[in-house]
C-alpha cells in the first residue's frame, strides 16, 4: 500500500510538472500561431499532444495523474515543452525512470564526524553542513565569522539557510545580492522536494517561506527545477563590514544526491575571473 500511495503521488507530481511548463510557453515558442481569441494560457492540451504523438486524452490522464507513461512518449512531451536538461531529468525521476535517486532519504539525526572535521580543516573557506531541506546542521569557525553564528538561531524549524536569507536582515547584509542565490537554492530544493512527495520538512519549509516574504509568491509556487549554478558572490564579513568575492558551490556528500551537501564559499584572489582588484569600491 506504501509503494502504491508513493508512485500515485510521484505520478500526480509529475502531472502537475508538465502542466505548470506547459501555461509557461507560448503558441510561437514552438511555431504556433497566437492569435488574441486565445484564452488559454500557454499551450493548450490537445497542442502538447499533437506536437508529442499522442492522444488528448491520453496526455489529459497523464497531466491528471492517471496513467503511467513509457520513455519514449516522456521523452517527446520533454521535447515538445522544450524541456531544459534539469528540467527532463527531473520528469525521468517523477516518472520512476530512476528510481535510485527518487528514493527518499532521511535528514541525518547526526552529522557524519568526518565532514565536521573536513569542513573545519578549511580555515580561510566558510562551510557549513546542510541537510536535504537546506537546514543548517554543521558550520565551520570560518562560516560564523562571516554570516550571523547560525548557534545564535533557535533550532525549531528556523534554522535554515532559505529562511535567513529570505528573512533575516543581518544575513541580507552579508549576502547584498541574496536574491538570485535564494531563487537558485529554491530551484535545487523544488527537485528535492518533487522527489519526495508528501515529505512534511519540505512542506512546512514552503509555509514558512510563504509566510515571512508572501510578496514573494511567484518564487514559492515556481515549479522550475535544476542544480544550483557554481558561481562568484560578494560577501560583506558582519565582523569587519569589508566586502570580498567568494566562489560560492554546493559539493554533494557520499549520501547521494538527495542527502546532506555542503555549502562552501572559496576566497576569490584580486585580480582573479569575477573577483574586484584589491580595495576597489563595490559596484
């Protein structure tokens, strides 16, 4: 019953997937006339199946989470919406065409010994642990000296790496440009969460998300999916207020995809791609 209750959830959230990118595009994306009769937004039904080789009803029941699929006929649909990489990956996955990485997995009640020492070993880089939901469960002496002490937040659901940047102005302060960082880890999290449906940690992230920035409701009910985007960030230390480039990445851990990452932000040497010469002005 178990298994049964999971794949007819994984199916109704891939359903819901397909429909959401399907209202996203456009008649002329994929070479249709748009005229102003139109009502419908984005693509209409009978459309997606037509340019997928398939019946209406047969994509209807797809979209309603009434059939399973093969992949050759998700594979059309993924091209037909014109489907990004991460974007077909992550149907692949609703779909249960891998399922090695659709299975749930668990928080850690602990922290594993060794990333706490690797992470502390990596005096000059900020580091800190974070759990599926992107909790903060480890952090190096390093990452408490740049961002607000996370031992400082009460561990009760808040302490949690979306919430402060959403949320909290002490860590906007270190992060100026917080928000494309916060739409790319919310991007990360919508795969994770896709994955795991009924998960309540994912659900009452989104709540609590809601809640503390509802201006931002376009960001929570997105259903863009993907890996976050390596990238050079300005980070202004909360001790000595200077601003300073850092790469920042997420390094998975030997959990898997869906398990434990590891944020880490890496010095950015003057002079270096991305990073401002030595004591110049921000821009």
């Amino acid at each position: 019953m178990a298994t049964t209750t999971a794949t007819s959830a994984l199916r109704s959230g891939l359903g819901g997937f397909l429909r959401a990118h399907r209202e996203r595009i456009s008649p002329g994306d994929v070479g249709l006339p748009n005229t102003a009769r139109r009502r419908a937004k984005g693509l209409r039904r009978e459309e997606v199946a037509a340019l997928s080789g398939v019946s209406v009803a047969w994509y209807t029941w797809l979209e309603q989470g009434r059939v399973d699929t093969s992949r050759h006929v998700l594979d059309a649909v993924a091209r037909a919406l014109r489907l990004d990489d991460a974007s077909h990956r992550h149907a692949l996955v609703l779909a249960g065409f891998a399922p090695g990485e659709a299975a749930a997995a668990e928080a850690p009640a602990a922290v594993e010994p060794e990333l706490v020492d690797m992470i502390e070993s990596w005096s000059d880089s900020p580091a800190a642990v974070l759990g599926p939901a992107l909790d903060l469960l480890a952090w190096n002496r390093a990452y408490a000296d740049v961002w607000p002490d996370p031992a400082d937040v009460p561990d009760d659901g808040r302490r949690n790496l979306l919430l402060l940047l959403v949320g909290d102005e002490a860590h906007q302060r270190v992060l100026g440009e917080w928000e494309p960082v916060v739409v790319d880890l919310y991007r990360q999290l919508r795969t994770r969460a896709d994955r795991r449906p009924g998960d309540e940690g994912f659900e009452r992230l989104t709540a609590r998300l809601r809640s503390a920035r509802p201006e931002l409701d376009d960001w929570w009910a997105c259903r863009s999916v993907g890996d976050f985007t390596p990238r050079t960030v300005r980070i202004t230390s909360r001790r000595d207020r200077t601003p300073r480039s850092y790469g920042m990445n997420l390094l998975h851990t030997r959990q898997g995809p869906d398990g434990a990452v590891i944020l880490v932000l890496t010095p950015r040497a003057p002079g270096s791609p991305g990073a401002p010469a030595s004591g110049a002005p921000r821009p």
